[in-house]
C-alpha cells in the first residue's frame, strides 16, 4: 500500500470510529497531511499500529456535574477529561467551560495539545477537559459551587504524576483557585503540582497569565525576523479579548506594534489610535463586561456587532478567540488588504480552506501548536517550581518563556525545510511534534 493509501486507510477509520465529532476530524486531518511525508522517510511509524493507537485516547472520562444557582434552582452539566496521550509526560492540557463544549471539541482539542506539548521539547503529554457549563452572568458564589461539584468527581483522575489540568475559555484564574481548594480539601494535601495556572500566592508561576498571548507575540516576531522585518510600526488585529488576547496585545505593542482591533462573541471594537490595554483589562478581568463598553471610554473608537473583524486591514492577524473563526472569505479579504502574517493564538481558529489560501497567497502561517504553545510552556515551568518548592522572578521566567518559543520557531523552520516543504510552518509543527511522541511511543512498546 501507498503512504497516501495507509494514511486515507487511517483517516477512514477515524472518521467512522468517532462518527459526529467535525472539530475531531478536522485537527485529525490537518496533522495527517504532515503525516505522508513523515512515513516516506521513515516507514518504521506505520508499524506497531502506532499512527492508530495516537489516534485513540488512552482514557476519556465523562461525568455529571450537578450544582445549585443562587435562587435554589439545580441544574445539570456533562463534564469532561480526555487522557490523550501519556508518552512524553502526565496528561497536560487545559480545561474549557463554555456551553459549545462536548466530547469531539474536547478530543480536538486533546489530539492538538500532544503535538504541542511535543514541540514545546518538555515533558508533559497531551489532554484536555471541560463542561458545557455557561460561566457568563454567573456569580462569583455560582462559579464556585460549581467549580466545587466538577472537581468532586475531576479529583479521582488527576494529580501530579497523572494529568495537570490548567484554564482555557471560561477558565482562567478565579476558576483554577476554586478546583485547586476543593481539590486540596478533599485529598486532605497541599499538592501544587496538581493544577497549573494558580495564583502567585498560592503556587502559581509568574509570567503563567501572561504567557499564551506573550508566547504568541515573541512568536510572531521571529516569523517577521525571517522575513526580513520586525513589529515595530506594524498594524496588528487580534480577535478574542480573553486570557490569550490581552497579553497578546500588551507584547505586541511592547514590541513595537500596534494593534487596532479586537472582539468577543458580541463583536469587535477598532481604535485606531491602539487598542488601550489598562482600560481593556479592566473591562474583562476585573468588570466582565461586553465589549461594546469599550466605546463608551473611548471615543474615537467604534463597535461592530454584525460582521467580521478580519475586515480591519493589518500587516498581522492574530485570531486567539475559538476554533473556526478565520473562514475563507475572512482569509481572501485579509491577502487582499496585504496581510503578511498569520499567526494563531487559539486552537485551530482558521479553517483548512482559509489555511489553504494563505499558504497559496504566500502569508506566513504559524499553526496554533506552535503559536500558542508558551501556555502550556509555561504550565510546564510551573509544574518545574512545584516540584521543587521554588518560585522564579518574572523576568527570569520570561526570559525562559521567550526562549522556548524562539526554540520552537527554529525547530519548526527547520523540519519545514528538512522534510522538503521550506517555509511551511504547518508541516514544521506537526512533523516536529509528532516525531518526538512517535519516538517515545515506539520505546515504551505497544501499551
Ligand atoms: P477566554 O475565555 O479568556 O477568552 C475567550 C475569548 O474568545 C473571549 O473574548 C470570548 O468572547 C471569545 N470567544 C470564545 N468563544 C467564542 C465563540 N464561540 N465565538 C466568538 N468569540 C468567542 O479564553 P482564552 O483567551 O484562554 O482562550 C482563547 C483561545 O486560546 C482558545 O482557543 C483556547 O483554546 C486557546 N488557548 C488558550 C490558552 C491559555 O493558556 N488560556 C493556551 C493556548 C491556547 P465571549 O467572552 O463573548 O465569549
Ligand atoms: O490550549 C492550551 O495549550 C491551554 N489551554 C493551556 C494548557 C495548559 O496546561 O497550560
């Protein structure tokens, strides 16, 4: 058989193992198209079953979350942890509370974060978890009951040696602080190690909040190195005005850039004198309000609530809200308006044919498991402190933070190259990623 063939054999057999889950199929296929040329230099991978048993998690747990509103009401959620793969390290991955989540977008999520956690060169594996629970209007005492009943059952399944969940979308630091105590209350141990993303206080690592958006930003920067340029006096849109896009923002316009737009799920807001950062984070860390409340602030601002802000023109496009949000007509009007790098700061937000047109347009394209691995980089030097008892500055922590990402450019570019697709970041990424696990993989046997 073929290379092509063994690999469409695979893919089949994915599609009809996990019938009804697109998001799956699709981060399945995106790292399968890297796969063909991986086995023509190296056919011992199709031996051992090995590209099929990367395919199948080695533990998805699925649980009732049962809670209880303010007003006495009780409802119920389906909880998720999907254990991807366990050969470079625990399960390392985040968890996501947002009412779109079920098992096909945990596991896309899961199967893309082996990859990165390979490329990050650290050792952890590859999981993700999460609910379809609805954080938004929730209060404080909500979030909590709820955070409380997920980590009642989360709690059998993890721990520091086993799976180290961290924040994704509806996750971030007041939620990791509400699962870290009921999960210390009800182990009756103070295990750091078993969450990431926890507060300075209380074990968490500096630079973690910071570090998706700022990973991303360094990320970027090495791209425009390669082409000859730098960031400094470049228009930038992210969209998302999240964890991942506000620290996005603050690095790149550290770095010299200036960007002029960013969104939520109600629509996006430009300011053309540069997007202002205190006031941003103030309406979404500390007030979580909308974004549209950005303009009342800011006057030279507008909001958009109907329509795409991949209309804004930029040199740099950032997408760091969700998966499937760069669509080919948000890509054919971007290579219009000269857009030189695309760069992704959430999971799989650009859509196979958008990532097709950029690559045919000749736009620097960083897949998300390349470009937003200073997350989970940075979760990965955290989980070094834990175990150690140890607490680095912020400045050092960044330093290491920037140098993993430069380290994963370089890998990337080079394995691009080596494997005869120069300049493509996508085979970079996932040849890159997918050879250090297949590696592992074969010497630990058929387990
Ligand atoms: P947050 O919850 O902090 O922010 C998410 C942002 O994206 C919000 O502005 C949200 O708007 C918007 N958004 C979410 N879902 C949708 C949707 N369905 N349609 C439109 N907008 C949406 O999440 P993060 O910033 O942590 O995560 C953003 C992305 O980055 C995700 O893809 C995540 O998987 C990825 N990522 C996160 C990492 C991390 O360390 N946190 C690490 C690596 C990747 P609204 O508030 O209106 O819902
Ligand atoms: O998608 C991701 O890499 C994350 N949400 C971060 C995971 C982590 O364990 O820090």
């Amino acid at each position: 058989m073929s290379t092509r063939d063994q690999i469409e054999a695979i893919y089949q057999q994915v599609l009809t193992r996990n019938a009804g889950e697109p998001e799956f199929h699709q981060a399945a296929a995106e790292v399968f198209e890297s796969l063909q040329v991986v086995l023509e230099h190296r056919p011992e991978y199709a031996d051992a079953a090995l590209i099929e048993r990367l395919c199948e998690p080695e533990r998805q747990i699925i649980f009732r979350v049962p809670w209880v509103d303010d007003s006495g009401s009780v409802h119920v959620n389906r909880g998720f942890r999907v254990q991807y793969n366990s050969a470079l390290g625990p399960y390392k991955g985040g968890l996501r509370f947002h009412p779109s989540v079920n098992l096909g977008i945990v596991k896309f999520l899961g199967f893309e974060q082996i990859f990165k956690n390979s490329l990050t060169g650290l050792p952890i594996g590859g999981g993700k978890g999460g609910a379809d629970f609805d954080p938004k209007g929730r209060s404080d005492a909500e979030v909590m009951r709820f955070c409380q009943s997920f980590m009642t059952e989360l709690h059998r399944h993890i721990g520091e040696y086993t799976d180290v969940p961290a924040g994704d979308i509806g996750v971030g630091g007041r939620e990791i602080g509400y699962l870290f105590g009921q999960y210390k209350r009800l182990t009756n141990s103070y295990e750091s190690g078993v969450l990431t993303g926890k507060g300075t206080s209380w074990g968490g690592s500096q630079v973690r909040r910071e570090a998706t958006g700022y990973g991303a930003a360094y990320f970027v920067a090495d791209m425009l190195e390669t082409l000859g340029t730098s960031l400094d006096g470049k228009t930038v849109v992210v969209s998302g005005s999240g964890n991942v896009a506000i620290y996005a923002i603050e690095k790149v316009h550290q770095l010299g850039g200036k960007v002029v737009a960013c969104s939520d799920s109600s629509g996006y807001v430009v300011d053309p004198n540069g997007i202002n950062l205190e006031l941003l984070k103030d309406l979404k860390e500390v007030r979580r309000e909308r974004i549209s409340a950005y303009c009342d602030t800011v006057k030279a601002a507008t909001f958009t609530a109907d329509g795409s802000i991949w209309d804004v023109a930029c040199d740099v496009a950032i997408p760091s809200a969700t998966q499937n949000e760069l669509d080919a007509d948000a890509a054919k009007v971007l290579i219009n308006n000269q857009v030189r790098v695309v760069a992704e700061g959430a999971n799989m937000p650009t859509t196979p044919d958008a990532v097709q047109l950029f690559r045919d347009a000749g736009v620097a394209f960083a897949p998300g498991k390349a470009a937003n691995a200073g997350g989970v980089a940075t979760s990965a030097l955290e989980m070094q402190q834990n175990a150690s008892r140890d607490s680095w500055s912020f400045h050092y922590t960044d330093e290491r933070l920037a140098a993993i990402m430069n380290g994963i450019h370089a890998r990337t570019i080079e394995t691009a190259a080596e494997y005869g697709k120069p300049g493509d970041y996508v085979h970079g990424a996932n040849i890159a990623g997918f050879i250090k696990v297949a590696d592992a993989m074969v010497a630990l046997g058929v387990v």
